[in-house]
C-alpha cells in the first residue's frame, strides 16, 4: 500500500506526539506519528519521572523547560481536551543542594529574569512548608565510614509553580489531542526503512510494506534513534547512548504532610510524589548511575536493582527521618538516550536532506516535550502560535558546538 503524508514523525512517544500535536496546530494537515509498540508511552516516557523544574545553566534552556512548564500547566487549554489524563502537578520543586545564600540568591534571580518564578528560602521556610523534610545541608555518607552530624543548610532555591505530570496520561492526551486535528498516531507500525530518492529522503516503508512518503521526516524514536539515522544514512557527530536509569516507589504515609519534588545533594537523590501523594518516587542525581549504556533498548532489566533500591531509600530516610522503614516498595528501570557530549539533545535538520532529528534527550525529555514540539513546528511552517517557545531551533542545532555546562549529568 502506498500512502502520502506531509510529515512522518517515527516515535509517538512524548517527544514525537508532541512535535505531531505541535504539527497539527499549526495548521499541518497530514501529519502521521508511527509507533512500533502496541500503545503509548512504551519506551523512555512510560518510565519517567517526568518532572518539571526550570533550573539550568543555560537561560536557553531555562526558557524550554518554562515554555514546556507552561503548556503542562495549562494542559486543557494547550491540548484542547476538556477532561485531559494529565497536566502540571504544581508541588514545587525545592533544591537542597549545600548551596551558599548568595548561590542561591543569585540563581533564583537568574531564572526570574526568565520568567520563572523562584526564590532563595531558609530552613524554617522549609520546615514550614514541607514538616517531614529535615533541612540538612551536609553531605551523607551512606556506606557510614564518616560519622555524620546534621546541620541546616543555609539556603534552598523554591520554584513553587514547578512540579511533575502524569507521563502516560500526558503522552495518551497528546495523541488524542493530535487526532482530534485530523492527524494520524499509529501504533503497531514499525518503521523497516528510510526510502530516499537522489540522496534525499522522501518517506518511510513500514514493516508490513506500507510505503509512506513526505516532504519530511522527523526522527523521534527515543533509545531507538540511532537505528533510525543508520537507516537513513544520517551520521551525527554526537554520541547518544540509551542508558539504563532506576527508579524506585514507596508508599508516604499521609501524616507525614506534603512532599514537593526534592533534589537532594546531600546523598544525590531526587524525589516526588507519585500516584496522588500515595507513594514517593526515589531516583538519582549522581553521575554514576547514568553509566550502564545499554546495546539493545529492546532487552535490559526493566526493575531496579535491589542495591540500587537499599542505597536511595536510604537517602530518603536521612532526608526524611521520621519515615518508618516498614512500607511497600517497586520501582521501575527506563532509559535515558544520554547525548554524551553535552547532556542536551538534538533537534533539526539531520544533515541529510527530509531527515529532522529530535534525539538525545538525556533526561530531560519530558518537561522540554511542548517546546521541542514548538520548535519542530515553528521552523516547518514558519508561524508562530500560543505557547511556543521563544528560543530558536539553532541553540539545540545537529551542527552546533557543544554546550558547556555546570555539570554532566541530568542536573545540566
Ligand atoms: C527513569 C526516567 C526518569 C526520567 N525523569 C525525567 C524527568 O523527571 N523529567 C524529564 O523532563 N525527563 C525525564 N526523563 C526523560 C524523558 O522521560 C525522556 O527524555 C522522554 O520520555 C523521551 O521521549 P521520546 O519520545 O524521545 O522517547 P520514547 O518515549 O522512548 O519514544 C520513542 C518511541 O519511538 C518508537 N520507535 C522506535 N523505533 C521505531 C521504529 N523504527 N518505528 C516506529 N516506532 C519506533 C518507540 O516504540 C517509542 O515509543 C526520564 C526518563 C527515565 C527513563
């Protein structure tokens, strides 16, 4: 079967449905987004922790993370659902990361000239909020050879309009929403191959033999992506390497009062609520657990390691002291696609003509979702709509220099 669209998009994971939506509203009226899995948010989305916090070191970056926040915050009116899965759980997002007053001042005053809102608070401000966190400023050794003494840290950076959304529901919205704009997700539709005509690629053959064309096609196959620029000939000077994060749940008793997303530099964990404020969800900020590069993103250990699980619950408890060790405990183990060089991705044309690429996400895929969509869109059609982010596609640029950043990692 032959089949034209204007747009295939590869990936209908959060990145691909949202450059599909973002497509689809600014008025591109075939857009086809093709999912090899049997439904949504089957790769890197479904595992995310999904949260939406604005600090970075780049004021670029800040802005896609605030766009993106923005758009989750404003879910029904950005998706056009009345009753969307998801949208922006605003618990606020606390750094408890050692930090000096005037680091910390000076941060917040960064990400205000950016339109975030932030401020530097002290520990009562802490306490006052969020009763069970103890306010410690000192790192921890968790093996126990140092003795540890707690002491409050000086001063902590409060985003309190961040938080986190549902990444299931989020990537189930932006699918419906995407449909309801007449455009097309697919799922059970792996794609087979890159179909190019004269060194330029002009659609996709799915496995079943389908042949789609279009003008363009946009790479947003997550962990999978590097197949996916093989195929089409694409050879990107990045490296991205799907890597293996964890994550770990356990239930937060209710007496305990509210927990907001935490990061924690005192044993470098992150941490937020999780299914309403019934459980907490314990990850890492420590650049050791981005290390396990996994060959086949079709085959890794899809639950956290049981020292993995030890050492973060550990974490929490000295970050929470009055939580009690008996409760039901899971986690789940995803993938980041760690771009190597610099931890940010890369979006725009793949230096092989009708190929984009949106890979490399490195973990902070979820929250920039909206705003890549925007970018995607905005250099396709040249128009610019509600909620789309200001930052030209440039910075995140195939051909660009590596970003220099404060720290590798997922803290970028
Ligand atoms: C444990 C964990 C915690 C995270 N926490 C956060 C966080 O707190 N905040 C944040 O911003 N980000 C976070 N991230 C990162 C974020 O989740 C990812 O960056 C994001 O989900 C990537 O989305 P994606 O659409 O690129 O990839 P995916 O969700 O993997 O989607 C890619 C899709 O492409 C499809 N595909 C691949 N190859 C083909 C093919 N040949 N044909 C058809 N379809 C194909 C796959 O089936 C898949 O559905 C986290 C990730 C993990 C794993």
């Amino acid at each position: 079967m032959k089949r034209t669209a204007d747009v295939v998009v590869v990936g209908a994971g959060i990145i691909g449905s949202s450059i599909a939506y973002q497509l689809a509203r600014h008025g591109v009226g075939r857009v086809v987004a093709l999912d090899k899995g049997k439904g949504p948010a089957e790769g890197s989305t479904g595992a995310s922790s999904s949260i939406c916090r604005c600090r970075y070191t780049h004021p670029e970056v800040v802005r896609l993370a605030f766009h993106g926040q923005e758009a989750y915050g404003n879910w029904a009116e950005f998706t056009g659902l009345d009753q969307p899965r998801s949208g922006l759980q605003r618990v606020g997002v606390l750094w408890m990361m050692g930090e000096s007053q005037d680091r910390v001042g000076s941060d917040a005053d960064k990400l205000m000239g950016e339109g975030v809102k932030a401020e530097a608070i002290g520990p009562d401000d802490v306490t006052e909020l969020f009763p069970s966190l103890s306010t410690c400023g000192v790192p921890f050794d968790l093996t126990g050879e140092i003795e540890h003494q707690c002491a409050p840290g000086e001063a902590f950076l409060y985003e309190s309009l961040g938080g986190y959304a549902e990444p299931v529901g989020a990537n189930q919205d932006l699918i419906e929403a995407t449909r309801r704009l007449g455009g097309a997700v697919e799922f059970n539709s792996r794609v087979a191959e890159v179909l190019k005509e004269n060194g330029r690629v002009t659609g996709v053959r799915l496995e079943d033999g389908t042949e789609i064309s279009a003008e363009l096609v946009v790479n947003a196959a997550g962990p999978w992506c590097n197949q996916l620029n093989a195929m089409a000939g694409a050879e990107l000077c990045w490296t991205l390497t799907p890597t293996r994060i964890q994550t770990v749940y356990r239930s937060w008793p209710q007496d305990l009062g509210p927990v907001p997303v935490g990061a924690d530099a005192s044993t470098g964990i992150y941490f937020r609520p999780e299914t309403g404020g019934q459980q907490v969800l314990v990850g890492s900020v420590l650049p050791e657990d981005e290390e396990e590069v996994i060959e086949d993103p079709d085959d890794y250990k899809r639950v956290p390691d049981a020292s993995f699980t030890e050492i973060k619950l550990a974490a929490f408890h000295h970050r929470v002291p009055g939580l009690e060790a008996r409760g039901g405990v899971s986690g789940v183990a995803g993938l980041y696609t760690i771009n190597r060089e610099d931890v940010h991705p890369v979006v725009g044309p793949s230096g092989v003509d009708g190929l984009w690429v949106a890979n490399g996400f490195s973990g902070h895929g979820f929250k920039l979702a909206p705003s890549i969509g925007s970018l995607v869109a905005q250099a396709y059609t040249g128009a610019s709509i509600e909620f789309d982010t200001d930052v030209p596609m440039s910075f995140l640029s195939v051909d660009r220099e590596p970003i220099d950043v404060a720290v590798k990692n997922v803290l970028a």
